[in-house]
C-alpha cells in the first residue's frame, strides 16, 4: 500500500492525503452549523410563541396570584380558547404549573392535579425566563404527546 501511494505523482499524494482531513472537517462543520442553525430557530420561535401565547393566556391567569387553583370559568375559557381559535391550531399541547411541579390547567384533563419534577426548563420559567427546547417526550408529563410524536418544541 505505501508502495502504491509512493509512486503516484506528489499532487495525488497530497490529494490522498488531505481528502480524509477535509471530510472530516466538512463534517465536525456542518454539524455546528446545524446545531446553531438549530438553536437559533428555537429560541427565536421561544421568544415569538412565549409573546403571543402570553397575550391570549394571560386574562385568564391572572387570578392564580391570590388562588392556587384555577375555576371552571378560567378552565372552560381556556378550552375554548385552546380548541376554537387559530392559536390551538398551532399548539399541541398547553399546561399551566404551580410552583410545586403541579400541573393546574391542561389541554389532557387527565394530567390536571398531578405532580411531576420541577426540570430545569420549568425551573427557567418559573424564574420568570423564557426557555425553549427540542424535547424528546421521555418525560412523564408529556404521555399524551409522546403517543403521536416523537419530538416537539417545548416553551
């Protein structure tokens, strides 16, 4: 094999040579840029859906600052808002939590009431941050989107 590779012309040998670092280094290149391409579009879709969903949601919560619940009014225009307009169309799945990791309002009227580990994600947002992942569903809180989904944009 060195033989071979000896007797071609110094052009070629440099060619040989360098092809392996060049697709190696396409490659480690293409997948940062992807990874930031990535990163980039959910933050920037986290910033607008955190806005937008903020300006519909909000009315309706308002009232958890002095309760620690939500009524069957709030509930029932929450449904309504989350089934009947152009926003639920866009939202796959949409829960409110207390501070405790409890689940006070969702789209899957099964998981309201339960508790789940405050993540790190939650943890943001309940500091009052926006955070945005690529969610991969293992969670216990997203059993029903993990039936029809194997991942999805988490706000």
């Amino acid at each position: 094999m060195i033989v071979a590779f000896t007797r071609l012309s110094l052009s070629r040998q440099f060619l040989v040579a360098s092809f392996p670092i060049l697709l190696v280094g396409m490659l480690a290149i293409g997948a940062w840029v992807g990874q930031t391409i990535e990163h980039g579009v959910v933050n920037r879709m986290a910033g607008v859906t955190s806005l937008y969903v903020d300006s519909f949601v909000a009315p309706h919560l308002q009232h958890l600052l002095d309760t620690d619940g939500l009524d069957a009014t709030h509930r029932t225009a929450l449904d309504a808002l989350l089934t009947e307009t152009p926003l639920g169309q866009r939202i796959v799945a949409f829960k409110v939590w207390d501070r405790t990791g409890r689940i006070l309002y969702s789209t899957d009227a099964a998981m309201i009431g339960r508790t789940f580990p405050i993540g790190e994600g939650l943890a943001e947002a309940l500091a009052g941050s926006v955070h945005a992942e690529i969610s991969d569903l293992s969670e216990g809180e997203n059993e029903l989107e993990s039936r029809k989904w194997s991942r999805l944009i988490e706000t």
